[in-house]
C-alpha cells in the first residue's frame, strides 16, 4: 500500500509543533496543516509498506522528517563559526622541542574575561585592560589592532594570539546563533526569531513557510529517486542525541568504511586531500565504488577534492585527477577546490548523523603503511557543523 507523507500531518504532529514554538495551549494552529504537509511531502514523498504501518510508527517518522526540514532549513541561513585554533607548547615525550594543540577559538569581542585570562600571554591585567577596551572604544578588528590598543601586549603577544582568536562581527553571531542542533523546540525558535515583524502564531507560520519554500527547492534525494524513505519505529528516532565513538587506527580505517557506506539511507560527504588510485587494483578503487552503488540507491554523493597551483609541492591535482575522473563517469558529483586555497581537511559526513574525521587520506600508504588516526563519531550536533562545512566548501568550489 501507498501512504503520502503529507498524510501525515496529524493532529498530534500539530500540536507538538504548537507547543514546540512557545504558544499558548488555546492557540488554533490547524491552519497550518497544509503548510507542514507539503514540508512532509518535500522531504518525504510516498512510502510503499506491505502493511499499514501504526500510529506511533506514523508519528515518528513525521517528526523526524520535520525536524530535518527545520535543520535544513536552518543549515540554509547558517555556517559553522571558525572555531577551531592552535597553540604551541612544550612537547612531553622529549624528543620534540614543541607540539601544536588544537583549541577552541574565542570571539575576542564577545569573551568574558575568564575567557580571555586563559589564552596565551593574558592574564587577569589584560583580560580586564580588554573587556575595558571594547567597551569604551568599540569591537578589536584584529590582532593588530588589538596589539595597538592594549597597553603591554606587545607584537610578539599578538603574534602568539593569531591562531587563538576569534574577530567576528554582528552577522557572525547571528549565523551561530542559527546553526541547527538536536533540540527540536530550540530549532523551531530560531526559525521563528528571524522572520521579519512577526512574532507568536505570526512567526511560526512564517517559520513553517519558509520550511517549505526551502525544501521543495530542494527535495529530499529520496523522494526525487521515488525511493520508499526508512520507516522506523518511535524508539529508534535518529532525533535522539548520540555518543558514540569509534577510533579507527590504521588500516581499521579501510575496513571500517565499506560497511558505513552501504548502510548510510540518506547522503554521504567526502572531502579529501588527495585521493589516490593509479590502477584498477588500488585499494582505493573498493571506496569508489561503494560510493558509485549509494549513488545508484538514490543517496546524495558528493566528493571534494584539492586542486593546487603547479608550483606548490602537494601534486594534489594530478594525484585526483583519476578518481574524480572515474567519479564523474558514474554520474557522482566530485569537484576540485579552488587552487587558490590548500584543501587539506579530511572528513566524511554520512546521513548528517555520522562523521569520520581525521588524519587519513585515500592512500594505499595512509590505509597500511603510515601511522595515521581517524574517529567515527555518531554526533548530530557535529554532523550538522560538519555538514554545513562541507556546504560552504562545495559552494565555494569549481
């Protein structure tokens, strides 16, 4: 039997998004069923089932489909903030002067001065002569500038707090601010607060509006290949926060992705460095092709590659020409980065639920030989941040 997903604009689905948005019990929000169907109907299409499914079963899969929407949507008006700097310290295994150590960037124009005092070269004095600063004289544009307002910071301060500080401005903050998550209620309200001069029942029907207008841009994969979307029972909503962690140590690494790839339903984002594979007998030839048979099940693909200018020493081009060339002939997007900026990210995003993250590149030497380390971590949160990276980096590409 057919069931249409904008069918499944109940009742119950109505007044979990009412109470979602903040609105009073005695809020008449029937109105909206069209809207939310035709949200349902974008993402979802129709589900061909042998039996008709329950009502829990019916209600779950609703309320995932337009929570997705909702994190579309939001992924739409957002972009991961640039988070993430280093510092240099003292190496503990004695055998290197010093080691870089990945941190969490801090919006210098934000931070409280708790913040600040835990950087390099700042201590309570400066953390206070900041926050002072700023408030007296406006947001810092930059290190530089930030060197030339802070009495006893100095140059080489400001040099060490290059990679650790953030410069963003208004617009900044608000794309943040609309980054989507995992809480429903959270990513209905962020929706609704940018909808210009509304508020209340107003700006849930705008939110609700441009739900719709966005996904029937567009549409799920599966509902453009007329595949039956994964029906699931209410205790296996993908919605539920995830932590689970995987470290993929060498060759664990090969093995381990096949398997992710052929039960991923949905999409699978791969951005590479170098993607490596001279011959038909490359091992790499078996990742290629798993992604071409997701492809061919009606799953988004898309590969990423870096493309470098001909005096850099990376050879970035010529190592992926011939995967992105197999790639393309089978009808999966893959595309260069520009030249102009080195690519060197290499991570995978599966169903925006699961991110494979690391030091791995598709290499016969990365899989067997070198002593490289991934993790696969099943984050939702991460996977939209991930996801949203992939985006900007595939819109920014040739």
């Amino acid at each position: 039997m057919q069931v249409r997903c904008e069918h499944l604009a109940s009742d119950a689905l109505l007044e979990r998004i009412r109470a979602a948005a903040g609105l009073d019990p005695a809020a008449d929000v029937s109105h909206l069923r069209s809207t939310v169907g035709s949200i349902l109907a974008a993402v979802g299409g129709s589900l061909f089932v042998d039996e008709p499914p329950s009502a829990a079963e019916t209600q779950a899969l609703a309320f995932r489909l337009i929570h997705e929407a909702l994190s579309h949507a939001l992924s739409r008006l957002s972009r991961p903030p640039l988070n993430s700097g280093v510092v240099l310290r003292a190496a503990a295994n004695g055998v290197f002067g010093a080691e870089a150590v990945a941190v969490p960037t801090v919006p210098v124009n934000r931070a409280k001065e708790a913040e600040l005092k835990g950087l390099p070269v700042i201590g309570s004095v400066l953390a206070a002569r900041i926050v002072a600063e700023r408030k007296k004289a406006g947001p810092f544009e930059s290190v530089s500038d930030l060197a030339g307002r802070i009495r006893g910071l100095g140059e080489q301060g400001a040099k060490e707090l290059l990679n650790v500080l953030r410069f963003d401005d208004l617009s900044d903050v608000v794309r943040e601010h609309l980054m989507p998550s995992d809480d429903f209620g959270a990513n209905l309200r962020k929706l609704m607060s940018v909808q210009p001069g509304a508020a209340g029942l107003s700006a849930l029907e705008g939110a609700l509006e441009a739900t719709a207008v966005t996904c029937a841009a567009e549409r799920h994969p599966y509902e453009e290949a007329g595949l039956q979307y994964p029906l699931r029972g209410p205790d296996e909503l993908p919605m539920a926060a995830a932590a689970d962690a995987r470290i993929l140590w060498g060759s664990a690494y090969y093995s381990a992705l096949p398997p992710y790839f052929q039960n991923a339903s949905v999409s699978i984002d791969v951005c590479m460095f170098h993607i490596a594979m001279p011959s038909e007998a490359h091992p790499t030839r078996t990742l290629l092709e798993e992604l071409v048979k997701a492809k061919d099940r009606g799953l988004s693909v898309r590969v990423l590659m870096d493309a470098d200018r001909d005096s850099d020493p990376y050879l970035s081009t010529v190592i992926n020409s011939g995967a992105i060339e197999y790639l393309k002939a089978a009808g999966v997007p893959a595309r260069f980065d520009p030249v102009e900026k080195l690519l060197h990210s290499k991570f995978i995003v599966i169903d925006k639920r699961l991110v494979i993250i690391g030091s791995h590149n598709w290499s016969a030497g990365s899989y067997f030989q070198f002593d490289d380390l991934s993790v696969a971590l099943a984050s939702l949160a991460l996977a939209e941040i991930q996801a949203a990276r992939f985006e900007m980096l595939w819109e920014e590409s040739i």
